[in-house]
C-alpha cells in the first residue's frame, strides 16, 4: 500500500499511451507524449526517495547528511529540458504537416498522399 | 473500435509494469542506498571516520557546492550536460530552420493593453533579476542554469504579449554561441591545467559561500545565459514565422 | 474491508502518502480530460495543470531542484510553445478566439476553392 505513488505513475503512464493509440488528432498524440513524460519523471523521482530523507542541499538546519538519492534527480533535471525541446520541434513539424496536407488526421493524410501518388 | 484497442494496449502495458516490474524494484523509501553509491559518497558528511562535510566551515573539498545535485549535474557529470546543452542547441536550430521554411509569412499579432503595457515595465526587470539570482545561486539553494534561463525567456514572452513591435535581435543568437563557447573553453582549460576535460581547476573555498566551488557558479552562469537566448529565440521563431 | 480502510488511513498519516493519493487522483483526472476533451486549447490547459501538480509531487519527494525546473519549463514555456504552435495550425474546433475565427474563415475559403 505504501507503493501507491508508483501505481500513481503508472495509471498516468497508460493513460498517455491511450491516447496516443486512440486519438486522431497528431496535436493529441503530442500531448500524450508529455503526459507520459511527466509521469516517468515521477516515477523516476519516485525511485530515488528514502524514507525521512531529506532534500539534498547541505544548510545549517541539516548538518548531518541523511539524503535522498540526489542522482536520479540530476537525470531528471536533464529529461525536462530536453523534453522542452522535443515539444517545441514536435510542434514546429506539425504546423508544416498542416500546412503541407490541410489536416492533422493521419487517415486523411494517407489518403491525400494516395491520391498525390 | 479504436479505443477498443487503445484500451487493450494500455493494459497489456499495465499488466506488465505492475505483475512483472513492480516486484523486482524495491518498495516505495526502502531504497539502501549504500547498494547503490559509494561509500565515500554517501558517508562524506557523518562525524566519525570519514572527513565531515560541516556547512561554513569545511574548506577545499573535492566539489565545494552546498546543492549536491547541483555538484552532480556540472560537476561529476559535467560532459553529459555538455551533451545535453548540444542537443537543446540541436533542437532550436530545428525550430529556427522550419520556421522559417513555413509558405504562410503571418506573424502572430496580440491586442494591446495598456494595463499590461506599464505593469510589464515593473515587472520586467523583477523578472529578469529573479532569474539571474536562480542562476548565480545555483549551488547553494535549488535551481541552476536550466530554470533561471527558463525565468528569463518566461519575462522575454511577457515581453512579447504586451508590445507588438518587439522582435527578438540577432543579439540573442551572439550571446547563445558565446555562452556555449565559453563552456566549451572552460572544459579545454581544465584540460591544459589539469590533463581532463571539464575539471575543476580553481579553488572550491568553504561549503555555502557564494565564492566557492570552483568552477560550477561560472558553468552555471554560461549555462544560464545560453538557455534563456535559446529558448527566447524559440519563442520568437514560432511567432514570427 | 476494514483493513483496507485502516491502511488507508495510516497512509493518509504519512505526508507522501496523503499528497500522493490527493495530487496523483487530480492528476489522474486531468490526464483523462487532457486525451478526451474535444477542444485541443482545454487539453493543452489541462497538460499545465498536471504539470504544476506534478511540482508539489516532487516537493513532498524532496526534489526541489526538480520541483522548480518543472514549474518554469513545463508549466510555463511548454504551454507558451503549444500554443503558439496551436495559433498557427488554425485548428477549427477553436473558435473561440476572434483571430482564430478569422483564420478558420481564410481556411475555409481556401479549402472551397479547392
């Protein structure tokens, strides 16, 4: 029972991988990547969380370290950054996709590729 | 029909993450964390046997920052964030490149407010300053590089939506590429100084003084400066088209 | 069943415990409306509120670094970016907006020439 952060993640892991299989929409489907970014955050994070730990920062408050797992912290510092840019390129080719077929559906863009063939 | 199968998917993955993964991992805050780092690492700051790390007081240690993820991500690991800062590079040229491929020339256009207009000029340089200590700070208390230039971008789109004829210069594409040169050159000194790439070579001063830990603060202010030009430049790309 | 109540309830004591069943349910929620809304500016509010709610996730779990990185990307710049992206595509089930109204009607007029 107390793992229920880890079922948090994973329930927001499953959602995000309906929608990219059901949704018609590409914008969709990009936001469905970011949800299931930020619930591997989570659950990365979520590895790492020692019972009564505290934050990683030395201060006067904590002089005896009793920690956290600072590393998978810093891996996650670097996920969020480059999730940035994998948003911002994602959504750069699908205004071109838009422009180049009129559509966002992947089904009626198949059909106007057949159709250009 | 399609959501038949999307459900199915998500299940299967389900099914597998919570009866096969879940088990092998520990459970939520046993993590022995002696299993997975190093001694040395771990204990550094205990008071018996090995050297205790005592915050303003302990001098010249291996890394002299106060924020260990800190030390972690522009020390230890500092080549990985090189990497990481390519590829951010990578992706805003991307942006750069395809926007202004696009065929339809529009520029986003946002209705004036004066309201907005003259709180953003008291607003701003709050902003700006409040992301420029986040970053100058960035081994003494949370934050760093990436969230301060992420603060400064934030005030270049506040920017943006209160004063139509702003445009971001080429000033932000100069500073980008020396920031990130500037990284680069702070790597080839520690290797003429020390024979590695990325050490760090200056003195690291007393645990939580903001002159300390060497070369992490000047890293982190490089790191700063270039994130916040990349990712304004990003923002302005999309909106000029 | 009472003992399912009685370890929810000491879970609710911990404090990671209570902020992950209250955060994550939220959480949960908003995921589902962000992939089934019908219009793409609600999904898009909804991925930055998951976003800044996964902050006071990381907060309970002593990640203030992570905590503040997530509020200043995810929250803040990510949905800048979607948005201007979403301005562009012209999507026609926004028509909220007066600009994008306009735009839907070039669209449409370009789309009956065709």
């Amino acid at each position: 029972m107390s793992n229920i952060i880890y079922y948090v993640s994973f329930i927001i892991l499953g959602i995000g991988i309906y929608g990219i299989v059901s949704q018609k929409n590409l914008f969709k489907q990009l936001i469905s990547l970011s949800i299931i970014d930020t619930a591997v955050n989570i659950f990365i994070v979520a590895l790492g969380y020692v019972e009564w730990g505290e934050a990683p920062i030395y201060s006067t408050i904590t002089p005896v370290a009793n920690f956290v797992d600072p590393l998978p912290q810093a891996l996650v510092l670097t996920a969020i950054v480059i999730g940035v840019g994998i948003l911002a390129l994602g959504s750069v080719l699908l205004v071109h996709i838009n422009e180049k077929y009129g559509s966002l559906d992947p089904d009626e863009i198949r059909d106007t590729r057949e159709v250009v063939e | 029909m399609r959501r038949v199968w999307a459900i199915l998917v998500a299940g299967v993955f389900l099914y597998f993450l919570v009866g096969q993964f879940l088990p092998i991992i520990p459970t939520f805050g046993n993590v022995d964390l002696f299993a997975r780092v190093a001694f040395d690492i771990i204990n550094k700051s205990t008071t018996t046997n090995y050297n205790a790390v005592e915050f303003k007081k302990s001098k010249d240690l291996e890394d002299g920052s106060a924020n260990v993820v800190t030390s972690i991500v522009v020390n230890y690991r500092s080549f990985d964030t090189l990497g990481e800062v390519s590829v951010l590079f990578c992706a805003a040229i991307g942006v750069g490149i395809l926007a202004s491929m696009l065929k339809s020339k529009k520029r986003i256009e946002f209705e004036e407010h004066k309201v907005l207009r003259i709180s953003t000029g008291i607003v701003l340089p709050l902003i700006l300053l409040f992301g420029a200590y986040i970053f100058i700070h960035g081994h003494l208390s949370p934050g760093g590089g990436f969230p301060g230039g992420t603060t400064i971008a934030l005030g270049v789109l506040l920017l943006m939506l209160s004063n139509n004829e702003f445009k971001v210069t080429n000033v932000a594409k100069y500073v980008e590429q020396s920031a990130g040169a500037g990284y680069v050159v702070i790597g080839l000194m520690g290797m003429a100084i020390g024979g590695v790439f990325l050490m760090n070579f200056l003195p690291t001063g007393v645990v939580g003084n903001l002159f300390s830990a060497g070369v992490v603060p000047i890293v982190y202010t490089f790191i700063g400066f270039k994130v916040g030009a990349e990712l304004s430049n990003v923002i302005s790309d999309l909106r000029e088209g | 069943m009472t003992d399912f109540f009685k370890s929810l309830i000491e879970m609710l004591r911990d404090p990671v415990g209570a902020m992950s069943v209250l955060v994550g349910g939220l959480m949960i929620i908003f995921a589902l409306f962000a992939v089934e809304s019908k219009k793409i500016v609600d999904s898009l509010i909804a991925l930055s509120a998951i976003s800044l709610l996964s902050v006071l996730l990381f907060v309970v779990l002593k990640a203030p670094d992570v905590a503040i990185t997530e509020a200043a990307v995810g929250s803040g710049l990510a949905t800048a970016v979607m948005l201007f992206a979403l301005w562009r595509v012209d999507w026609k089930a926004d028509s909220d907006n007066q600009q994008i109204k306009k735009n839907n009607k070039q669209s449409d007029e370009a789309g009956e020439k065709r």
